[in-house]
C-alpha cells in the first residue's frame, strides 16, 4: 500500500459546537468548519459516506496537540445509540499527559495522577493516562475475534507499528503508528457489537495519508474484504479545496478513508488560530 500514516481519525456527534468546546478544554483548537453539505445527487451520502440516510452535514477540523480529529455532525443523526465505551464497535480518544489531575480539574471530574476514563459533555469518550508532555490519539475497540486480522492488515497493508501497551475503560491493547503522522490505539473488547454507520452517533473513521489517493484505493479494493465507497473526489469549494479522498469499508466494517489533504495551500488556512498538522510531521 502506498500510505504514510494516520492522518486523522473521525467521529459523528450530537452537536458539533459541544464537541468542540469539549475538546478545548483538553487542549484542542478548532481550524475550520465545513458545511453544511448537501448531498448533489440522490443517493451519494449512502454510497460516498456510508451514511444511513442523507441529511445536511457539517464538519469540524480540530488540531489538539498536534492530533488532527474531524467531527461530524448530521441534521438528524440516525440509528441506534452510540456503543458503550469499551464494547465492540465504539471509539476513543486517548490522552497522555504529564499530570492527569490537572485535566481531571479542567473537566470537573474525579481523576487521580494514574489516569482516568471520563465521557465528556458531548458524548465524546475520553480515556486520560500519565505521560511525558501532552499527546493525543484516536482509538479503536474491537472484537477479540477481529483484533488479528485487523492488526496484521495495519502493519502489513499501511505500514503502521506497534509502539507500547494502552488501556482504557476495561479494554486492552496496543498503540500503533506508523514513520508519520498520528498514532492510534486499537484496543480488544469483549463481546459483540455491531459497528455504528458514518451517520450514526458514535460513527467513526480513520483516515490514512495516501500521496496517490487513485492508486492506493485501487490496490485496496483488489483485495478481499475492502471495498471503495465509489471513487476518489477532489473538494473543488469552501475551507479545504483541493483535498482528495474515499473512503474505504474494511473487512471488520471499521471505515476507513484514503485522503491527501494539499496542507499549507487550503483557503481556511489565511485565518486559522491553528491549522491542521502535515503528514510529514508525527502527530
């Protein structure tokens, strides 16, 4: 695969201002709002997005110490409720830093020096552990059933590594990165879940950086179990022109997306308080 690593990972909220004030209080900061998006034909948010049905979108870009995380919000966000944290299906964000009980204060929470397990005010799970500086990822819970599978394609198909255990709300697991750009935590639940759709409340999606989106998405969808959702689109208006992307069902059904995003020459970027972090530097 000719991938370079995490660029970002995604997550559909219930109100996507909550989500980013959340997020600011961590140590995040917003670049740019996309949207609202309008489906320009009948039928494209199911068979470009993996959404359920089609509803205006908007899209938030947020840098949080150096971690790019994207957040959707749909008018009307279908299906069942997000999973549980720490079951099959659901997400994360993972953050290390020096002093636990100091973000633990910023919060309003219960947390001591050796970390906690919190769900902020916008539904968004957050696991908070002790660590040298401040660093942020995106995690993932699988079934102890698809754990290897996953991890083999990660490490063999888009080059990623595994780096050092992680936990976080009664999970296990391993945090992987690859040369560049962010880490992830991939972490084994128990039991069964059934995966959150793009437009669901708790969907998600991890994005790796592809420098040809076209080639990389046509190796992927060659083999078994991936399949492109359509064909690579280049964004032609508003806050991120130039961006091209698709994005990807895996064989577990975690979406992924193959994305280059043109940093240092996007429009939102003259006004910015802080831009998205290039995939040239490790997140």
């Amino acid at each position: 695969m000719r991938t370079r690593g995490v660029d970002h990972v995604g997550v559909t909220v219930s109100d996507l201002e909550d989500a980013i004030a959340d997020l600011r209080r961590v140590g995040g900061e917003l670049c740019y709002i996309e949207g609202p998006i309008i489906e320009p034909f009948p039928g494209w948010m199911k068979a470009k997005l993996g959404a359920r049905e089609p509803a205006p979108l908007r899209v938030a870009a947020v840098n949080a110490f150096g971690a790019n995380l994207e957040l959707f919000e749909y008018e009307k966000a279908e299906g069942e409720p997000a999973p549980k944290p720490g079951t099959p299906g659901s997400f994360f964000l993972l953050l290390l830093t020096g002093d636990p009980t100091v973000v633990a204060g910023r919060l309003g929470v219960t947390g001591g020096p050796e970390g906690f397990d919190t769900t902020l005010p916008s539904g968004v799970h957050l696991a908070v552990r002790p660590g040298e500086g401040n660093r942020l990822c995106g995690g993932v819970f699988l079934s102890r059933a698809e754990i290897p599978a996953v991890e083999e394609d990660f490490e063999r198909l888009f080059g990623l590594e595994p780096l050092r255990p992680a936990a976080a709300f009664g999970a296990e697991g391993t945090v992987f990165a690859a040369r560049e750009g962010a880490e992830l935590a991939v972490l084994t639940a128990e039991g069964d879940s059934a995966r959150p759709a793009n437009s669901d409340l708790g969907g998600h999606h991890v994005a790796f950086h592809a420098d040809d989106v076209d080639a990389s998405c046509d190796l992927l969808d060659a083999l078994d179990g991936y399949r492109a959702l359509g064909r690579p689109e280049t964004i032609t208006d508003g806050p991120i022109v130039g961006d091209r992307w698709i994005y990807v069902a895996s064989p577990t059904g975690l979406q992924l997306e193959l994305i280059n995003m043109p940093d240092g020459d996007m429009p939102y970027e003259t006004n910015a308080l802080r831009t998205r972090t290039p995939i040239g530097e490790r997140q």
